[in-house]
C-alpha cells in the first residue's frame, strides 16, 4: 500500500491516549518520520505568520499582525468566509454602560466560572472592555450597534449577568462584527485571505524533519500542509509562527448552535502536535436551540429571555421556577439540564419558549430570529417557538497564556479552540467574542513583536507531502455513518448528564471507531470531509477522556454520579 502522509499520528494518539489529559501528547515521541528526498515544492507558501480560521479572532490577529508590518496569510476551509462561529454569535457583546465597572464584571465572570477561572485572565478582559468595544469596535470598525434615544449604545440583559451589559446589533451581533472585521482585512495589502483551503497538520520539527538529529530539539511549529480543496492538490505554508482560530467542537453534538465549520480542526491538529490541552471537559450547553425536523439547530439568543420570555413544558406550565429562583434566566447550564429533565420526564421532544411578555415587537428586536423560524413556519409573535438544549461552547482548549502562546514554540491559539482561563468551569454569556478579538490581537502582536526570519534553508529541512499512488475516492456514506456515530455518542454520553458508565462506553465506542477512520484516512484520497472526520473522532475523544477522567461535577461538566 503506499504510504500517504509525512506523519504518522496513530502511533502518536495511542501514546497520548493512555496518559494524562493535562499533557496529552506532549511528551509523546514523534511518529516514525517519512520524508521525502526531495524536499522543496515549488508550490510552497511562504508568510510572515500564518493564521488558520477567519473569525473575530483570526481577522483581528491579521489586521495587528499587518499593521505592525508582518506579512499574513489566513486560511479558511469554508467557500464563505463568514462561516465562522463569530459569525453566528446573536446576542451580543459585554460593554462598560455608564455605572458598571471592571470589578463587577469580573465578579460575574469569575461566579459563572464556578471557581476554575484564570484571575489574571479574568482581569485582562475586564479591565479591557472599553478599549475593545469602543476604541476598536466603534471607533476604528465602526460597527454599527443598536443605541439608546440619546445615542449612547443601547444595552441588554443576559442570564448571569449583574446588570444590563450587553452591546448588540439587533440579533445578530457577530454577524455585525464580523462584517466590518472582513471589510478591515480586505483593505490591508499584507493580508492574503483564502478560502477553501483545508489544513490537514500542522507542520512541527522534529516530527516533520527531514533531519534525524531533530529529534533532540523542542518542538515548534513552521506551517501546515494544507489541501487546496479546487486543486486537490496539499502544500505547505511555512512561516516562523501560526496561529490557530479555528472556533469550537460544536459538531461533535447531535445538536448545536454552531456552524458546520465548528469540528474541532485546530484542537486536533494541536493535540497530534503535542501541544497542551486542558478543560476538555468543559461544554457549554446553551439552553434554546430552535427545534424542527427538518432545520439545522439555530440559537434563539439568551437576549430573548433577557427581554422576557419564559420557558414552559408542552403542557404549558412555566417549569424553571421549581429549578432556580432566577426561573428562565437562571445561570445557562442550570436552564439546560432542567429543559432536558423535563423532556425526559414528560418523553417530549423539546419545550416551548414564549415571547408573548416581551415587551417589544419580536420582529422588530430580534428580526433574525423571527425570520429564521417563519422560515420553518413558527411565527414568534404569535406562538412559542420550539426550544432544545444544543452544544454551544467549548470552554476548554489549547492551553494558552495571555499572549496566546501555547506550549509550543511558534505556535499561537486564540478564539474557541484556545484555552485562555477566562472561563473557567462554564462560560459567562457574552464574553466570548471579546476574548476572541483580544487574545486575537495580542497574537498577533506578540508575534509581530517576536518575528525573526527563518534562515533561506529551512524548508529543504522539512518533509514534503507525498501521496501519489492513493486513487480511492471517497465514500460519502461512510463519512455521514461515522459523524452520526460520533455526534449521537458524544450526545448521549458524554453530553449535559455525565456518569461513569455512559463515559466509559462514549471513550471505548470512540476508540474503536478512530482505528477505523484512521485506516480510512490513510488509505483514501484526501479531502476536506476526510479532514473534519478525522479531527472530529480525535477532539471527540479528547472531550470523552477528560470528562470520564474528572468525577467532579462543576460549571457545565455535570456528573449525575
Ligand atoms: C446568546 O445570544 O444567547 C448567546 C450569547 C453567548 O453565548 O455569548
């Protein structure tokens, strides 16, 4: 059979899998090497830094990147670029309205955190709100939020939140974000964006050198082999650092908020690398995905509740107040499991959300959300629209400091996939955005601040992908088997109501089924649906691991035992 990769990453997960999450993979020695002789390609791309995912965090750590002068490629696999869980984000943004402080943010952000969170982190992004919102997002975005009658920005509720906090526009905030991120990047000449590249690894000495003395160096990361998926064809993108953006593990689930894009590239490719991981156990459930038949989940923003509405069973009683004093806006993770107690209890499907206390027009506040369902037929000014829990966000991550260096040398991650510390065991609602943008531009910063170029010889130093000889496409069937595998064992095991025994058949059922997909993965011809499965069963297994590791329930790990 002929070999296909210039890495060997089964033998490295067999090592990593049998040793303790909080370095998993970082001790574990290369894969056996198989370079080529011919070490250069004339196909190769060379960067100044190299950013993989184009959301809040990947476009901000380009525009600094290339405002300090670095010369940037950032890679999407998505033919959109706003196929981006930043994108999606709807209710809004945390901001700094007229009374609140720093303080008191922090204080929300560490109680949601449930004693887990990072206190410097905390205090990084509490302490750098304004400078986000207003000098960056306003002042040099312009993005346009919604504002109050005296024109100073209109402010809303979400649950756990102290007080009204959260800058929005309309309902789809990220969206707006978003777009003026995009439009910035567009006009800077340093920044090449391109879409539809698929990054398959990253490229890291010593497991990637052609030379056998590597093997004695630290690890660093110089690139990714990347798949033009056009083409067909995988090349490298070499450059002195790489930043990782590329969002969450929310396909993992059965149900989830986020977009398609969202399985768990980056924290796969970190995991193979080497690099740390830790809080894998920790997924964020939002509580009110839209429920129907036929539509992707999509979110029904906490906003929702924030300006009002509650939830009730199908039999129409307002169920929340037997859980929490705070009833519909109880903390989110307690809203989630008391949804999923009552469909299990009563065997129904979803609950409702009601809007009728709101006291806006639905339409007219939340007109994404009311298009979206009147799409499917639910008109939100007139009936309760159908709500189930839904994996929302992953707390955990590549494990990163408050420059968004990971563990690994020239390697950076910010956004979803990074572990920042900022929330701990459950995530305040609202601050993932600013946490993208800023570990986002402090990446880039930092990498800017610390670039050095490579010496001319270094790519001759580093294997070229090779694999010629591999014709068999691909099944597609096998890939939609293997992801409702993945997706309805994640979500019945290792999903809102943990114990020991669902988790130890979600991490034997997934052992078993990635010595499948790698078998697949190296026998067929590569693309980008062959990528994602092969990172979904290896971040699913992360997250699997690490929740049956940890017996403790807290913030969203819940363990019923
Ligand atoms: C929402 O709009 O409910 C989501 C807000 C968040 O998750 O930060």
């Amino acid at each position: 059979m002929p070999w296909k990769r210039a890495t060997d990453p089964g033998r490295h997960l067999a090592v990593a899998a049998a040793i303790p999450r909080s370095c998993a993979g970082s001790k574990a020695p290369p894969g056996p090497l198989r370079a080529s002789a011919m070490s250069r390609q004339d196909e190769d791309i060379l960067t100044d830094l190299l950013i993989i995912g184009c959301g809040a965090a990947g476009a901000s750590c380009a525009l600094r990147a290339a405002q300090a002068g670095l010369s940037v490629v950032v890679l999407s696999n998505a033919a959109d670029l706003s196929e981006s869980s930043s994108d999606h984000a709807q209710g809004g943004i945390v901001a700094r309205p007229p009374g609140d402080t720093a303080d008191d943010l922090a204080r929300d952000i560490t109680a949601a955190g449930d004693g887990l969170c990072d206190e410097a982190a905390v205090r990084l992004l509490a302490d750098s709100v304004p400078e986000i919102v207003d000098r960056f997002l306003v002042e040099e975005l312009q993005v346009r939020f919604n504002r109050d009658p005296e024109g100073g920005l209109d402010f809303t509720q979400e649950a756990a939140h102290s007080r009204r906090r959260i800058a929005h526009a309309d309902d789809a905030t990220g969206h707006a974000i978003c777009v003026r991120l995009l439009a910035a990047v567009a006009t800077e000449p340093r920044i090449q964006v391109m879409a539809r590249q698929s990054a398959v690894d990253l490229i890291t000495i010593p497991h990637h050198s052609v030379e056998p003395s590597a093997i004695y160096r630290e690890i660093e990361c110089l690139g990714a082999y990347v798949l033009d998926q056009q083409t067909g064809e995988t090349r490298r993108f070499l450059a002195p650092n790489t930043v990782l953006a590329t969002g969450g593990v929310g396909q993992l689930y059965l149900h989830t908020t986020n977009p398609r894009v969202a399985r768990a590239d980056g924290l796969a490719m970190a995991y193979r690398a080497g690099a740390d991981i830790v809080n894998a156990e920790y997924v964020q459930f939002h509580p009110t995905a839209f429920y129907h038949r036929d539509a992707d989940r999509f979110l029904i923003s906490e906003s929702v509740r924030g300006e009002g509405a509650v939830l009730r069973n199908k039999r129409g009683e307002e169920f929340m107040a037997a859980y929490h004093p705070m009833g519909s806006l109880a903390p989110r993770d307690i809203v989630a499991r008391a949804i999923h107690d009552e469909m299990l209890r009563h065997g129904d499907d979803y609950v409702l959300l009601d809007l009728s206390p709101v006291s806006m027009d639905p339409k007219v506040r939340f007109p994404t959300i009311h298009a979206t369902c009147l799409q499917y037929g639910v008109d939100i000014t007139r009936e309760p629209v159908p709500v189930v829990p839904a994996a929302h966000y992953f707390c955990g991550g590549v494990r990163v400091d408050a420059w968004s260096r990971t563990s690994l040398r020239r390697l950076y991650a910010a956004g979803e996939v990074s572990c920042t510390g900022l929330h701990g065991a459950n995530r305040l609602a609202s601050t993932s955005l600013p946490e993208a943008i800023l570990w986002g531009q402090r990446a880039g910063e930092d990498a800017a601040r610390r670039h050095e170029p490579l010496d001319a010889s270094f790519a001759d130093r580093i294997a070229v992908w090779q694999d010629e000889g591999l014709t068999e496409e691909i099944d597609p069937l096998l890939i939609i088997q293997d992801w409702m595998m993945i997706k309805s064992t994640m979500w019945n095991y290792a999903g809102l109501v943990r114990n020991a025994k669902r988790l130890h058949r979600a991490v034997a059922d997934l052992s078993y089924l990635a010595h499948r997909v790698e078998q697949f993965y190296r026998e067929t011809k590569l693309a980008d649906s062959l990528i994602g499965l092969r990172n979904g069963i290896i971040a699913a297994q992360i997250v699997a691991d690490a929740a049956r590791r940890n017996g403790t329930s807290r913030g969203c790990h819940y363990r019923q035992d």
